[in-house]
C-alpha cells in the first residue's frame, strides 16, 4: 500500500481525495479508495476520543474498508546471496635458466658489438679536359678590360650583364678555401697600375686541372659576367674584381 507524502502512513485516499490521518491531498490513483469524507473520519476519531473509557466500554473498530486498507503489508527481507570466495590462481613456477657455454657467451658478445662502418675514401672529381672556346663569347684580355672598366664602370657593367665573356690574363692567385663546393682563381694584366681584376669562379670538379696551374701563367677563361666587387690583397692594396662564375678553361 503507498505512503502519505505528508505524514509517510500507509493509507489510502478519501472521497475528497485525502488522507484519512493528516488530510493531506492525494491526488494520485495509485490509493485505494475510502467511502468516506476525511472531515467524517476526523469526526468519528473525535467522538471516539471523548467517550469515556470503562470496562464495559468497546472501543468501536474502524470501518472494515479502512481497516482492510490501513493494515500494514508484510515487509519482504531480500535473501542474503551466498557469497563465493574467488578461486586462488596457479602459481607459475620459475623457469630454469639454461647455463651458458662459454663459447656461447663470447658468441653472444660478438654479436652483440656494433659493427663500426668503414668510412668510404673520397675520390676527387676527375679533371675536365679544356673545352673549346664558345664562339658567342665576347673575347678580351686584361688590359682591354681595365681600359673599360677604368673610363666607366657603370656603363661596362651595363654592357656586359649576363653576357659570356672570354678572358685571356696571368694567373694572381688560386683561392680554395673559400667555399667547400666552389674554386676560384684571380686573374691580372701585365700593368701592375692596373686597378681591375678578375675573379673566375670554378665548380670542385675542376680542381684537379686548377691545382697545377702557377701564378703568372697566361690562360684564357670563359665564364658569365655577374657584376663587380673590392678585393683587398694581402699588401694591402686596393683592387676591384669583374666577377665572372660557371667558369671553365678554354684552349
């Protein structure tokens, strides 16, 4: 049987749907159903209470429906379940090492060790022979360069942008260490007064040819014209260098 939300007795609910105990509304249609008002109940619990109580006297029993509907259910305890001790686990036993060998350990340490690659030996690039000279090339030597150079720089770098130029001169000095990946040689006139050199830049597959020339020598260079730049010299003399790059000997 439900509870009053109100006083938590088991009840049912009146003709005015209330509760026969408190008089609390219950509007649900879950309660049974008391053929009486809860003002009627309150009067008939009243009437009760002020008869006197003597040996003779009966206390009058409650209308068979509220008594029917006001007894208490039973109250069901849930079984207890049994409870199941977890089942130990097969305890493994440790496996025996195998003994090893002597032999066996070095074996194992042999393998073991890093083998160390050997550093293979570097070739240098095989010399290119001496190409012939493109005939597109603008041919001059030193001193007709630094005749250009000397009367206007401005209009000779103009002039010669991005052109191939072939230049015949003696060898200044061999620069090597400058660039990893790069060679450069200096070329000069025969006028020591001269201001203007040039600066030839080679790849490192040339260095084989480059490595038996000596200062002084007179050879021609082919290479591009990409501008001009100071040099300082170990004397400590000024000059400018007529950069030309992807060089190479000419014949």
């Amino acid at each position: 049987m439900p509870r009053c939300p109100n006083c938590r007795r088991r009840t049912a609910r009146t003709e005015d749907w209330a509760c026969p105990w408190c008089g609390y509304p219950l509007l649900s249609g879950d309660y049974k159903k008391i053929p009486k008002t809860y003002k009627q109940l309150k009067e008939e619990r009243r009437d009760k209470q002020e008869l006197p109580v003597t040996e003779e006297t009966e206390t009058p029993p409650l209308p068979k429906t509220l008594g029917s509907e006001l007894e208490p259910e039973p109250e069901v305890k849930p079984e207890p379940e049994p409870e199941t001790k977890p089942e130990p686990e097969p305890e493994e036993k440790p496996k025996k090492r195998a003994k090893k060998t002597k032999a066996a350990e070095a074996k194992a340490t042999v393998e073991a060790a890093p083998v160390e690659p050997k550093p293979e030996p570097e070739t240098e690039p095989e010399p290119e022979p001496e190409s012939e000279p493109d005939p597109n090339a603008i041919e001059m030597t030193m001193e007709e360069l630094n005749s250009v150079y000397t009367a206007n720089h401005i209009s000779a770098d103009m002039q010669f942008k991005d052109k191939l130029l072939r230049v015949t001169g003696a060898v200044d000095r061999i620069l090597t260490k400058e660039d990893p990946d790069m060679r450069y040689i200096i070329l000069t006139g025969a006028k020591e007064d001269a201001i203007w050199n040039v600066r030839c830049g080679f790849d490192k597959k040339h260095s084989g040819k480059l490595n038996t020339l000596k200062t002084g020598q007179q050879l021609s260079v082919q290479g591009t014209y990409t501008g001009y730049s100071a040099d300082i010299k170990t004397n400590d003399s000024y000059k400018l260098n007529i950069i030309l790059q992807d060089c190479r000997l000419v014949g």
